[in-house]
C-alpha cells in the first residue's frame, strides 16, 4: 500500500518505480518499523512519513544526481539507509557503501541489504574521519552523501576527502541549505571543491522546502583532512 504511495508520489519528480521496487520499499517499512521497537533508528516512525520524509526524501536525490548505476557512492552517517538504500533500489547496479559510526545501525542495514537482496552493498562502522585517511577510500567515490548530519562546513570536510577529482559530495539539507553553504565556503575551496549548488526541493505536505547542495571536487584534500575523529566539530574549518 504505501509503496504504491511512494511510487504515485515519486512520478511527480520524474522518477518511476517498478513492481519490484515498490515491494521492497514495503518490506523496508516494515523491517525499519520493526526494528525501532527495540533499536533507535529513527524517530520518524509512521508509515506516511516514512514514505515522505525518509524514501521519497531520498529519492530526490537522483533529480541532481542522474543515473548512479555502475557509479561508486558513499553515504556517510547513514543511518536507517537514508539516502543510500531508496537510491540502492533505484539504482540496482550502484556501487554502494554505507558508513555509520553505530554498530547497532550498520546491523540493521546488514540484515536490510540481505532481506531486500540489495546485492554486493558495503557496510562499514566507522567513523568519516578515519574512513577519509583511508587509502581505500580516500578520493575513490563519485559521488558522498550526507543526509543533514552537520553543518555544510563539517559535513564538507566528512565527505570531499572521499570524492574523486571529477566527483561530486551531495549534502541534505532543510530550508537553511543555501545560508550554510554561504558560510561554509572557505572550508569548501580548503578541501578541494567547487562553488556550491543548491536545488530546492518541495516534498507533499511540507510547508518548507528541502535544500539538496552539491559541490564538485575540482582539487585534491590536502593530506591533513580529514582531521582526527571529533576534530571537524569542535574547530569547524
């Protein structure tokens, strides 16, 4: 019922769910309601909002994004999978990992990845920090994702660090979006990226627009950032 939902709402943003997909994003409902009755996921819980606020909300993102099929993404502080399984589902041949620092989380996802048969999906439980001083994956992804974790300026330095040159770090953001990245700008050119962009996003329902920033990887991090865990939060850049 609510996958049909989803889909129905989804159309309005150019994007089309098949039978298999509205499927799985019932059974995500009900695997993330499940769950948060003994494990704190998420504190958007009814099933209308969910389909709002947490799949279609995800789901925009591949209004910036394009076809992320055969493309390396990283979604850091994910979560209950927000943004990185609605666009896994989306996206069946999208080379994805997801990253939470709560190993409580990255059970759940893993228990989600095998119900769903999402396929080869990597789970980490580490922090973006560490995972940015990582040869495994620093500058290795096209695109990083962070779904309204920190201040763009934090975020930022959570996520460029993992993006190719040529790639793109994606942030989620309210309303607010487009104030963040103005005073996140020094932090942004630091790091390596380019000018931000910002497109508004209004989902049904909502009185306020959702902001998503994107911002292209035009130079390498200097090897110093990430800083060490804790770090970006205490001195913002």
């Amino acid at each position: 019922m609510y996958g049909k939902q989803l889909a129905t709402f989804a159309l309005r943003y150019g994007i089309v769910l098949d039978i298999r997909q509205v499927a799985q994003f019932d059974r995500y409902l009900s695997l993330l309601q499940t769950w948060n009755e003994h494990t704190n996921l998420t504190r958007i819980i009814a099933s209308d909002e969910v389909v709002v606020r947490h799949f279609l909300d995800s789901l925009t993102c591949a209004t910036v994004t394009g076809n992320l099929n055969r493309l390396r993404v990283i979604d850091v502080g994910t979560g209950a999978g927000f943004p990185g399984v609605p666009l896994k589902i989306l996206f069946p041949a999208m080379n994805l990992t997801l990253a939470d620092s709560v190993g409580k989380k990255t059970d759940f996802l893993r228990a989600l990845g095998e119900d769903l048969g999402l396929g080869a999906v990597e789970i980490l439980t580490d922090r973006a920090e560490t995972l940015g001083q990582n040869p495994a994956y620093r500058e290795q992804f096209d695109w990083a994702m962070g779904r309204a974790v920190a201040h763009t300026r934090i975020l930022a330095e959570y996520l460029l660090p993992l993006v190719k040159i040529g790639g793109t770090m994606l942030a989620m953001k309210g309303s607010w979006g487009e104030e963040e990245s103005a005073e996140s700008q020094h932090a942004i050119t630091t790091l390596g990226g380019s000018s931000p962009t910002i497109t508004s996003i209004q989902l049904p329902n909502r009185a306020d627009p959702h902001t998503i920033v994107t911002i292209s990887k035009q130079a390498a991090t200097p090897a110093k950032y990430p800083r060490r865990p804790g770090m970006p939060t205490k001195r913002p850049l």
